[in-house]
C-alpha cells in the first residue's frame, strides 16, 4: 500500500523595498495636487502608518527573487532541488511570459514547472492550494510559492480613498512533500457577478493601453463582502479538518485594513491576541501581504513549530480562500 503523502513548509522569506513611506509622506504628495488627507485620517479608517514602495527599474520580479532566496535559505535547501515555482501577482513584469519563468530565470532553476496564478489579493492562498495539490499527488516534490506586488505602479494618486491604502513587497515559502500532514485543508471561491467593486479596468491593445490603467475601488462594497466570505471560509477549512477555532493559534487573514481583521476574529471568536496584522507597517500588499505576515511572524518567534495557523485572503474577482495548517 502506497504511504499517504503531504505537503508542509520547510521555510520562509520576505522582502520590502527599502523606499517606506509614512502617512504624512502620502499627505504631503497628495497636497501638492491639491487633495487633503492626513495621518489621522487614514489611521482611523485603514489601521496603517506605511508602507514600501518600490524605486524605478525595480519590477515584481526582483522583489520575488529576494524573496524566495530568503525562504530558500530558511529551509535550508538548494534552488536546484525545487520543480516548481508558482508566482501569485496582479502587477507582473510583462504580459508574457509569466514572472515565475523572470524568477525562474534569475533564481537559475531551468527546467522546473513555472506558471503566475492570478487572484489578486486572493492570490497566495490560490498558489498554496495549488502546489499543495501537485505535491500531494506527485507532479512535485518541491516547491516555491510567492505573492509579490507592486501596486504602487497602478495606484490613482487623485484619489485619497485607494492610493493611501496599497505598497509594494513579496513573501515566500518552499512548500516541500512529508510523510505527515502540514498542510490540513484549503477551500477555494470566487464570485464574477462583483467583478466591478474591485478592478483595474484597462488593457494592452495595439500598443495602446485601453480603459484605465488604475485601481478602482468600492470600499463599502468590499468591505461587506469581505467579512462575510471569510468568516464562512475560515469555518469551512476548520470542518474539513476536524479542527475547531480554539485550535487555531494563529489567524493570518489578507492585510487589507485593520476594521477588516478586527471584524473577522471578532466574528469566528479569536481573541485579538492571535490575530498577525502587518497591515500597519506595510499597507495592502495585495497577494504578498499573507506570506510576508507569515514570514515577519516567524521570524520575530511569535509563530513557532507546531503551531496551526489560519490563512485566508480576500480580493478582486471576486475571490476568496483558506487554507489551514501545522507549521
């Protein structure tokens, strides 16, 4: 009888461009156009102080590679080792190819499986699952999973609501088989008829860029939205692991806005004290946020070995995930 087979993380690993810029960095920029924001203001409503941008001639990729050398590294292993490589982003180098072959590329892992998935700040939790699966079932053996953004790049400066909101950074893990389970469970979903609340309206055609090029938000819309899905995600991971919300030791929600996790513990029962918010300090990262929280939080030791954590995420699309496991 063939031995059942897992998947579990073996390492993490982040990056933020060195460029942070606080509230009143924001502020200042905004004012020179004549639009009035403040720190208060986006404190009150968001729950963030900074965020990293990114400087010019830097693209997603770059910021994925330092990531993944980081992860790498953490999990003490050769890139040579890994089969596939998996990118979650919605700010890719180019339209093609992906910027899992750029990182591919940069990293020298020639050969391997290498394709972007595409949920925006879903993201990350999409490419878990999914490499998650092609390890269960033996496509791969090791793999890296990365959320990098750069959404500095197509964030409306006119509009106070959206572009204090947003910031640029990558999170990494090697997800890697097991003979026990690492990764518990996951869930997936998406719903097309909100396609509007939460896009970026434009594309590529003839050499021309048609629509607009720049983030559009329903904040109200998403916010309803958002605290919904991912109460009954969370609880659905939960059930098909036969797990229950007292076992989990750590909730790693999407960092979109503090009102967003705040409303999410609160509603699954989660005392404030094991819920990860990076938010603060890097703003929405859209598909890195969940990866950098994660590495962030090991790395500072409040996340150890044998704890289970929660993972979900939330965003365009719309779309929305969970995933549930032991580190």
């Amino acid at each position: 009888m063939t031995s059942a087979r897992y998947s579990r993380i073996a390492g993490t690993g982040s990056y933020l461009p060195p460029r942070r810029l606080t509230n009143d960095d924001i502020a200042a920029q905004l004012a020179r156009d004549g639009i009035e924001t403040s720190d208060t203001w986006i404190v009150e409503r968001t729950g963030i102080r900074a965020r990293h941008f990114v400087a010019d001639g830097v693209n997603c990729s770059d910021l994925a590679v330092a990531a993944a050398r980081a992860a790498l590294e953490a999990a003490d292993c050769d890139v040579a080792s890994v089969d596939l490589i998996i990118v979650a982003t919605s700010t890719p180098d180019m339209v093609f190819p992906s910027t899992a072959c750029l990182v591919q590329q940069k990293l020298g892992a020639a050969g391997c499986a290498a394709f972007d998935v595409q949920a925006v700040c879903s993201g990350f939790v999409y490419a878990l699952s999914v490499a998650d699966s092609m390890i269960r079932t033996g496509t791969a053996q090791r793999a890296l999973v990365i959320g990098a953004e750069v959404f500095s790049r197509i964030l409306d400066f006119k509009d106070r609501t959206t572009c204090v909101l947003f910031g640029d950074g990558a999170g990494a893990v090697v997800l890697e088989a097991s003979r026990s389970p690492g990764l518990l469970s996951s869930e997936l979903h998406a719903d097309g008829r909100h396609v509007d609340i939460l896009c970026v309206p434009g594309t590529v055609s003839g050499g021309q860029v048609l629509g607009d090029p720049l983030l559009k938000m329903d904040g109200p819309a998403v916010f309803k939205l958002a605290v919904g899905v991912l109460e009954d995600v969370a609880r659905s991971v939960l059930d098909k692991a036969g797990r229950t919300t007292g076992d989990v030791d750590w909730l790693i929600p999407h960092q979109a806005n503090i009102r967003i996790l705040q409303s999410t513990a609160k509603r699954l029962k989660l005392p404030f004290d094991k819920l990860v918010v990076t938010v603060d300090e890097h703003g929405n990262t859209s598909a890195a946020s969940i990866p950098l929280a994660l590495d962030v939080s090991i790395r500072s030791g409040k996340i150890a070995r044998g704890d289970t954590v929660l993972l979900e995420g939330v965003g365009g699309g719309f779309t929305w995930g969970a995933v549930l496991l032991d580190f």
